[in-house]
C-alpha cells in the first residue's frame, strides 16, 4: 500500500485527496440527514429579518450537488489516471468533469421530485366559496356574533367560523352554502329549498 502510495502521480494525489475529503463530507450530510428524520428540534433566538426570495426550482450550486460533484468525479478521474498510459492522463479531467456532472444532476433532480411532494397545508379560502356546510355550532342572525360549521373540503375535514346576512338563526345539523371568506371567517346562507 505504501509504495501505490509513493507511486502516485500530482495529479493522482490531487484525485485521492479531494475524493477522500468530499466523500467524508457526503458521509457526514448523510447522518444529519438520517438524524435530522427522527424530528429533532432546534431554538434559535435573536432579532433581525431574514428576507428568503425562491423560485419553486432547485439551485444547480447547492452544498449537496458539489460534494457529490467533488466525490464522484475525484474517484472517476483517479480510476482513469489508473487505467490510462502516462500520455493520456488529461483524459482523466474530462472523465472527472463528465462523472460529476452526472452525480450532480443526479442530486438535483432528487431534489426537485422530492420538492414537488411537499404540501401546503393552509387553508384556501376564496376556494370554498359554494360549498355546501353543516352548522355544528348555531350561527346568529344578522352578523350579530359567530357560529361555526363544519365541511369537507381541500382534501380535509374543517371546521370554520361563519357569520350569516339572513334574518334568522342558523340552527344545528342545517345545511348551508358558503357565499364569501373573510378573514378566517365564513360568509353563510341558507339553501333555498325550490
């Protein structure tokens, strides 16, 4: 092993260096991955603003791409330094580029389809306009107070606050229509029966 060592090219030591460090780099983004999926919290406290502006892609140049970049593409081009004559060891650059290339773009796109399966969770209110509600708490005529209803909707079961413009109360179990949202609150009226 030592004397492979010793009988190492500059370039070949460059290979081997670089490939070790970026791979115990990855080695260790894995395991805060691994241990970060276990729900573990962190409290940060301090003042300040932190302004984030994102586009819903992936950057190319992300901490994950270039370690795979560096990792691949150091042990592709070492292995080729390996296997070709003194004379074309520049072909292990191209080899080195082209492998982590491919390794980053692999990361990437993992990435991006991971992104696509997140959710938003939050409620879309103007979205349930004309749905049908039942009252599960009596909602008070004439904008006099507030009673709740509750309804299927956006994939989940809810339960909102509403308000209703009619003359009369809205009794328990009724079904209602959703005519408007207003700050977290609904707008409701009774079905007309025709």
């Amino acid at each position: 092993m030592k004397e492979w060592f010793e009988n190492l090219s500059v370039m070949e030591h460059v290979y081997l260096w670089l490939g070790i460090a970026a791979t115990v780099f990855l080695i260790v983004q894995i395991i805060l991955l691994c241990l970060s999926s276990f729900g573990g919290d962190v409290d940060i406290d301090g003042d300040g603003d932190i302004d984030v502006d994102s586009d819903s892609g992936v950057s190319i140049f992300t901490v994950k791409s270039i370690t795979a970049f560096f990792a691949v593409g150091c042990w592709a081009g070492l292995l080729t330094c390996a296997l070709a004559s003194e004379k074309l060891q520049w072909l292990s650059v191209i080899v080195a580029v082209i492998a982590g290339g491919a390794a980053m773009a692999v990361v990437i796109f993992t990435i991006r389809a991971m992104l696509k399966l997140q959710c938003n969770g939050a409620v879309q209110m103007q979205k349930l306009v004309g749905q049908h509600a039942t009252v599960y708490v009596s909602v008070p005529p004439s904008r006099s107070g507030r009673g709740k209803i509750t309804l299927n909707a956006q994939g989940k079961f809810m339960e909102l606050d509403a308000v209703t413009e009619g003359e009369e109360r809205l009794a328990v179990d009724e079904t209602v229509e959703i005519v408007a949202a207003e700050n977290e609150c609904t707008v409701v009226s009774r079905i007309s029966k025709e």
